[in-house]
C-alpha cells in the first residue's frame, strides 16, 4: 500500500507543542486520511526519504528554518522533491514547503522584501486557479493565516501562480499535474497565528509593525480545512495502493 507522507521540516513553538501538538498533527487531523496510510518523516533527523513507487502523496510542513541556510537535511529534501513532480505524485508544500518546492525546481527565495508577514490576511486568486483542483471554485479572496520571514520571490520555470497577496505576490502555485506551493498556514488557527505574533513581536515592532493590530485582526478561517480536505481526497483519488 503507498503512503501519503507528512515530510517533517521542522516544529512548532515549545508553548504551543505543549498545548497543542505540533504541525503534523495539525496536517493530519486537516487531511482526514485514513491514519493507517499516513506516516510522518522526519527530514531534519534524518529518516530516509522513502522510495517513489512507495508514496501516494506528500505534504511538506513549515519550519523555523530558512531554505536559503542550505542545511544539509533541506538540501537533500530539495534532492527528492522533483522526482515527485516529474512522477505526478501529489505535492503539497506549506510555507518552509512551499520556499523548499520553489528552490528544488529552480525558483529565487529569499528574505520578503515587504518584511514578515504575520496574521490572518486576504489573499486573491489569480485567473489561473479557477479550475484548479485543490483552489478552484473557492472565493476570489480568501482569508488565510501567514507566518513567514522569506518567501519564494521568484517561480520556478513551468509554474502557475494561483494566489497573491498585498506583501506577497506568490502566495500559491501549481507545478506539473500535481505539486502545489502554499505560502500560508492551512493547518494553523488563529489561536496557532496570534501566538506566533506574540513570539515575534518585538522583531515585528523592530520593522514598524504592530503586534496588537495584528493579533486584533486574527479569526479563524474554514479555508485552510477545506484546502487540506481537497488534497486527501485528491491523494485518495489517485490510489493509495
């Protein structure tokens, strides 16, 4: 039977690993996938990266890393990562995941040049993703939590642009059949998003941001569950044997 794989790059805060679990519990629980084709692998300790004809889909989590440190474990993740997109295997990469697709398939990322972006936002959908499989038929404008210091500032040769926002213009796109990049958080709440500005906040003010006004404008959002749902029904779509 081929797995979906949860391919960990990092965790979450400690306060809120504590309270909450972490962000492949958040994946899974948004996936509602059958827990017995579900397995997480943790790229940053080193498990092996399974064998293609193994996996029937990938999501790549978030992390407090940045893909322009080039660590050895990101590096080799970045290795991997187009050999499911030439296969068709269904990618979903979030945030770290959505920068770490970008760079493996040849796009820039680097430090947003509109600084971080913390919070729940609106997003607009580009034409492009009108008959998308995972963003197709949602709303022009979505509401989505954001939490990112870099951001993929330049596509990789072949991609769509799905999504775009005021301090981000590539907030989602498709690659090949099935391989999407999400700049924001499906998985996070607002509870998730206020903490992480509450963390950052000094760093926030230090760039002329206001952590308050930003927390003030957090609420929660059904998009992130919906998006997550539409990939495990895509992911089961295509087999899982």
């Amino acid at each position: 039977m081929r797995e979906l794989i949860i391919l960990k790059t990092g965790s979450t805060l400690p306060t809120l690993l504590t309270r909450k679990g972490d962000f492949t519990d958040w994946i899974a629980a948004g996936l509602e996938a059958d827990s017995a084709a579900v397995r997480v692998v943790d790229a940053v300790n080193g498990d092996a990266l399974p064998a293609y004809d193994a996996v029937a889909g990938v999501v790549i989590t978030g992390s407090h890393a940045m893909v322009t440190e080039r660590q050895p474990w990101s590096e080799r993740t970045a290795a991997w990562l187009p050999g499911l997109v030439e296969r068709g295997i269904p990618t979903l990469g979030i945030c770290y995941g959505h920068q770490l697709l970008a760079h493996a398939l040849g796009g820039e990322v680097g430090d947003n040049p509109n600084g971080r972006e913390f919070g729940t936002v609106s997003i607009e959908l580009t034409a492009e993703a009108a008959d998308d499989p995972l963003l197709g038929g949602l709303p022009a404008r979505l509401p989505v939590q954001v939490c990112h210091t870099q951001s993929a500032l330049t596509l990789p040769a072949g991609a769509r642009r799905l999504a775009q926002g005021d301090r981000d213009a590539n907030q989602a796109f498709v690659v090949g059949e099935a391989a999407w990049g999400v700049q924001f958080h499906p998985e996070f709440d607002a509870d998730v998003v206020m903490t992480y500005i509450e963390h950052y906040g000094a760093r926030l003010r230090a760039e002329g941001q206001d952590p308050d006004a930003l927390s003030a404008g957090c609420c929660d959002t059904p998009v992130g569950t919906t998006i997550l749902r539409r990939f495990g029904l895509i992911v089961a779509a295509r087999g899982l044997q």
